[in-house]
C-alpha cells in the first residue's frame, strides 16, 4: 500500500508506529517551506541584534553576590566618590625624574584631565605624599573615583587605557592598572586569542567533516547547525543584556558550544538518515521520521542532559558564571532545536543529493561500521584485559588531582606587556608588593580607631593608610605585606573576619577575589553532586537499566578527574610550559573545577547516549547482551570517533593561544575528550557492558512502574 499524500502513512509503512519525536521528524520532512520560513524569520530577527552583542557584553561579575566585599564596594562608591576597587588607578612613573620636577608635574596634570573628561570619573585625586607617592618619588598614582558600576568602569578602562598610555613623553611613562583595567586587558586579550584559536579550528573542522561524512553537501550541515544556533543565540544574549549584565565569557564559550554540538548532532542525524535511506531503501520522508524515532531521542536527551550540567552551574553566586552558562545554554538550546526540526527538513529535502560533492571512497548508506563490530568481538573475547588497562590509564591520571590546588588568577594571567601588568609592577616595584591590594574596610565612624588598632596589628598588614569619613561611615585602607596572589593575603583576611566587631566589611579588589573562591569552594560539591545526580536520572529514563545509567555517571566521573590530574601537572607542576608557552601559577584557576567539570560531564554525556542508546536499541530488539554490546558499538562507533577526533582538534587549537585561561579550556576539555572517546565511550564502556551482561539491562519491578516508558528504538 502506497504512502498517502503529504507523507501520511498506512499502518503498514515503517513510519507508523513513530514515537512523537519521530512524527515531529515526519511534519518537518512534509512541511519544508514551513520550517525554513520559521527559521528564516528567527534567524532575520535574531540575527538584527547579534552583531551588536560584542559591544553590549560585561567584562566585570567575577564576584561573590551578596559578599562582604560586594557589600562594602557599594557603600564606598556611595561615601567615598566611588573610591573603591572598581575605581581607576593611573601610574605615572619614571626611572631617571621624580615627582618634583616640571614635565613629570606636567604628565600628572595631563592624566587629571583626561579622566575627568570621562564621564565615568566622579572625582579624580591628585597624588599625596605618604599615600600615593613612593619614597623614591619616582612613581605617583592618580586615583579616579567610579560614576558607574564594575561594568561601566571596565568599559571605561576600554576607552581610557590607550589615550592614558599616549600621554607617555619625555621619559614619564603613563600606564592604567587596578581592577577595571586588569580585567579590560584579560578581556581583551582572551577575545584576541579566542579569535585565533577560531581562524584555526574552522578549517581543522571543515576538514575532519569531510572525511567522516564523506560528502561536502553532508558536512556542510553541522555549519548550517552550528551558524544558525551560534546567530541565534548571540542575538537572544543582546536582547538579555537589557535585562543583566552579561559576561563577554558567555559568547565565546556559546560559539565553542554551538560548533561541538552542531556537530555531534548532526553527525548522529545525518549518519542515521543515511544508513536509512540508503541502506533500508526507504522513501525520505520514511527514512527522517525512522531517523527522528531513533536518532532524534538520542539527541534529545543528550541535549537535555548537557542543559542539565550547565544549568547546575548557576548554583554559584556570581554573575560571570551565572550568565555564561546562559549563554552556552541558549547557543544548546537553539542548536537542539534546528536539530529537530530544521536539519530533517533540510535531510527530506536534499534526499539523495546529501551525497552530492561527495569523496571517492565514499559509500552511502554505512550506517554500520565493520570495523568497530571486529573491535566490539575483540572486546567480548579479552574484556577483563582491555578493561584492566584503560582502567589503569584513567586511575593513574586521576590520581594527581587530590593534589590540586586552586586558587583566583594573579597577574600572569595578563600579557607582560599590557598597562595594566606593566602598571602593577611599577607599583610594587616603588611601594611594596601589597600596595597594588589594598583592603579597604568599610565601618561605623565611631569605631574607626578601634577598627584601624585591630588593622595594624595583624601581622600579615605592613601599613594602614590614614582613616576617611563620610556620612557617618569610616575607611579604613591597609596595605598587606604580600603580593595579592598570595595565599597569604588570604589567610590575613580570614583573620580580620574573625577579629574585627560584626557588621565591619572588609572589602578591596584582593577581598572580592578572596569572597568568590570561598562562594566556589563552597558551591562545587553541590553543583557536582547535582549533576550527577541529574545526570543519574536523566540516563536512567533513557535507558531504562539502573546499574548502566550509574555506570554511565561514573565513567563519565573517572574521565573528568584523569583530565583535571593532566590539568594539574601541567598547570599547578608548569610540566610542557616552555612548550605550550606561559608563566606556571602553581595552581588551577579557582574557576575551572566548577566550570570545566559541567563543560565536560556534558560533552561526555553526549557520547555516552549516543553509544548506549544503540545499545539499548539492540538490546529491546533482541535481548542478547552480546548483541547489544556489539551492534551498538558497530553503529555508534564511528560518529563518537569523528566528534570526538573533532572536538579534540577544536580544543586543542586553544592550547596555543596566548594567554594563560584559553589554554587551561584547550587542554583540560580536549584531554577529557580524548580519554573519554579513546579510553571510556570505545573501550571501558564497552567492557562492561560485556561484564554486567544482562544485569546491565535489569530494571527492578518497582522502577518499571515509576519510570515513565521510553524506547530509543524503532518499533
């Protein structure tokens, strides 16, 4: 009986029996103009606003909400001219004239004015001997109040870094340092070398679609993915920056999000369809809506589990965080999204021509892979030997990890040669090294003697500056003996906590740093915790099979903690630096356990459903546990090779940018994607599958009936 008109089936056609996801698929493969008029009239409207994004995006919100020194930031910028840590510090130094002379004079006036001619400056103050000069007086800082918020100020710093170092002459050097202007200079430089890393990675991915598809018509369609959900989501974070400030981080980390996913997805799809349509003879509506049924679902939960990873990242109070993760979230979301609708419409439509441009060895309709099927038979003959030494690899990298150590960036973090750095040391060199981090303690004005005694004492405190007061509040600015990036620093401000009356804030640039490591160590164990235990649920509805999906959770563990163990040789031990080119910190950016640990669960998510949804495909159909274990890998196997050889190849590109976070991104997530394609998804996994035997599949009576019924394959 022949397919009715529009693509309605019969109830003896494969296609009618389809799950929703797969008559989802069948309406997009009937409807083409339909989809692609909805998308275009996104991507028209979405994308008026994208270009616009770059300049609306925040550089500041790396703080602890409601800290103690976020607390005593805003009563600064209200009291004391917003002379706070999101104030401006210009450094005016040079080695052979001092303050007292005419053209060194002169340079400071011509520093005065230019910021207060922005009208982000609210009072701009003069040096002051004993305060803001050095001994030597060859070093003077200017000091201009915020107007503005810690968003603003580095906009500011934007725009004021380059007239300020213009005004260098007649050996007076000018330089822009402090918070707002170390983090335009990060900002700007991690844009730089994100942007590099870009220019590199497009071609390195056009190329590794081209073989694993085998068609440029094919490999064409994860771009289409990838721009689409990429414009989509830069115009959707535009239009939520009139709502909140949102982190520059938020793009950069959606476009390597798009473009990894785009990619994953669209080979599963695509694979899928191929082997349907080619291989099974059916018609292309008949051969998207089996695709959908199967492959869809697959790519359904895995998006779902990587929405799941990052939104536990908004566990931690901090905007920076918090809005990134929405970002890469929204980049997912539209992603998944075409996906569903617009990449089966667009499979319909091409038809066979999905093949058009295609390489000569290329065969249409491979769904099936011979090669990972004698793999899969060499695992079930040995397991306990390819499980014992993939086993072993993963231990032996984890192990370093319970020697990490994190703590927030230090200035190495910034290009040697920009203001900001060359500013820091200029005034260390002149004034101490706890002079570029100064505490600023905000108190009652009745107790500011008290306050500045308990201050002096501490031993980890080399000077206190004279005490300010406005509108019945007392500062209190002391300077620490040690370099900001000093553990030290942090011990000393624990003490000041501990001995200073409740209610007095103890606030400055080094004390916010100190507030969100805290706020960080703090919330990781329950952002992990609620990832895996999400992460657990999720899989667990898919699969329908309890010990698997623990095992797919803590496989997916054990590949994270072996790349936070190469993490940590490389970056806390400074094993390859020479090579890979930075200046060691001796510890992890406090940022990326919490961070890099949702980044990569989701990923590995990814390849995880992929490969045990075709098991489980198997599985329902034959309930042979060596079939299951087999096919699966027969059928998934290539497409968690190609993404992860993919994604690898992207990660990687960030490892030779220049500054020091782009590269802990590029080698911590490209390592865990290696291990976890080469070592986990298509060795270990696969192993125990053939160990648990059926018992991988058992789901008790109870869960049965509570689990909701799910089947990833087609009936």
């Amino acid at each position: 009986m022949p397919a009715t008109l529009h693509g309605m089936q019969t109830n003896t056609t494969p296609t009618s029996r389809v799950g929703p996801i797969g008559r989802l698929g069948r309406y997009t493969a009937t409807h083409f103009r339909v989809v692609l008029i909805a998308w275009l009239l996104v991507a028209v409207v979405l994308g008026f606003f994208a270009p616009r994004v770059e300049t609306a995006l925040s550089g500041a919100g790396w703080e602890a909400t409601g800290s103690q020194s976020v607390q005593a930031r805003q009563l600064i910028d209200r009291n004391f001219r917003g002379l706070s840590s999101y104030g401006l510090m210009t450094v005016v130094s040079s080695p052979a004239k001092t303050v007292s002379e005419p053209s060194f004079r002169a340079a400071i006036a011509r520093v005065e004015r230019t910021l207060r001619a922005d009208g982000a400056v609210s009072t701009v103050l003069e040096p002051s001997t004993g305060v803001s000069i050095s001994r030597d007086g060859h070093t003077a800082i200017v000091r201009a109040g915020a107007a503005h918020d810690s968003n603003a100020m580095v906009q500011a710093a934007d725009r004021l870094k380059g007239k300020l170092a213009a005004l260098t002459s007649g050996g007076v050097r000018v330089n822009l340092t402090g918070a707002p202007a170390m983090w335009s200079d990060f900002n700007a430089a991690n844009r730089s070398a994100m942007l590099k890393s870009e220019v590199i990675s497009w071609p390195v991915t056009v190329l590794i679609l081209l073989v694993a598809f085998g068609s440029l018509v094919a490999a064409g369609l994860p771009l289409m993915l990838t721009m689409l959900g990429l414009m989509a989501a830069a115009g959707s974070l535009y239009l939520a920056t009139k709502v909140m400030p949102v982190s520059i981080w938020a793009m950069n980390f959606a476009l390597m999000f798009a473009l990894a996913l785009g990619v994953d997805y669209a080979l599963f799809i695509v694979h899928r369809f191929r082997g349907a349509f080619f291989g099974s003879k059916l018609s292309a509506v008949d051969a998207t809506a089996v695709t959908m049924d199967t492959a869809g679902k697959a790519v359904l939960f895995s998006g779902g589990t990587v929405l799941i990873s990052l939104s536990a990242v908004m566990l931690v109070p901090s905007p920076a965080f918090r809005s990134t993760s929405l970002g890469i979230m929204l980049a997912v979301i539209f992603v998944l999204a075409a996906t569903l609708t617009l990449l089966p419409a667009v499979l319909t439509k091409l038809g066979p021509r999905v093949d058009k441009l295609g390489l000569p060895r290329a065969r249409s309709g491979e769904h099936r892979s011979d090669r990972f099927a004698a793999w899969g038979e060499r695992l079930w003959k040995r397991p306990v030997a390819y499980g014992a030494l993939a086993l072993a690899a993963l231990v032996a990298l984890a192990i370093p990890t319970t020697q990490l150590k994190i703590a927030m960036p230090s200035i190495k973090v910034i290009p040697t040669a920009d203001s900001s750095r060359v500013g820091y040391q200029q005034v260390q060199a002149a004034m101490g090294p706890g002079a570029t981090g100064p505490l600023q303690i905000v108190a009652p004005v009745a107790l500011a003697t008290h306050i500045a005694q308990i201050t002096a004492r501490d031993p980890g405190i080399t000077a206190v500056l004279p005490t300010q007061t406005s509108n019945g509040y007392a500062l209190v600015t002391a300077i620490p003996k040690q370099d900001p990036s000093s553990p030290a620093v942090g011990a000393t401000i624990e003490r000041l906590h501990a001995a200073l009356p409740t209610g007095v804030l103890v606030g400055g640039a080094v004390a916010e740093k100190d507030d969100l490591q805290n706020a960080l160590s703090a919330k990781t164990p329950l952002v992990i915790g609620v990832v895996l235990g999400l992460g657990f649920l999720l899989l667990l509805i898919a699969l329908q099979a309890p010990l698997l999906a623990a095992v797919g959770v803590l496989t997916n563990l054990l590949a994270t903690a072996a790349a936070f163990g190469v993490a940590k040789w490389v970056f806390q031990d400074g094993v390859l630096h020479s090579l890979l080119g930075f200046q060691p910190q001796g510890f992890l950016d406090a940022w990326g356990p919490v961070f890099f640990f949702a980044m990569i669960f989701a990923i590995s998510m990814d390849y995880t459903v992929f490969l045990l949804s075709s098991a489980k495909e198997h599985w329902d159909r034959s309930h042979d546990p060596k079939e299951a274990m087999i096919e699966g890998l027969a059928h998934s196997g290539r497409v968690i090779f190609a993404a992860g050889a993919e994604m690898v190849a992207v990660f990687f590109t960030f490892a030779l940018s220049g500054p020091l976070p782009p590269k802990e991104m590029g080698i911590i997530l490209g390592i865990a994607v290696l291990l976890d394609a080469a070592l986990i998804r298509l060795l270990l996994l696969p192993v125990l599958l053939r160990l648990m035997g059926r018992w991988a599949w058992y789901l008790p009576h109870w869960a049965h009936r509570v689990l909701p019924e799910v089947s990833l394959g087609h009936a």
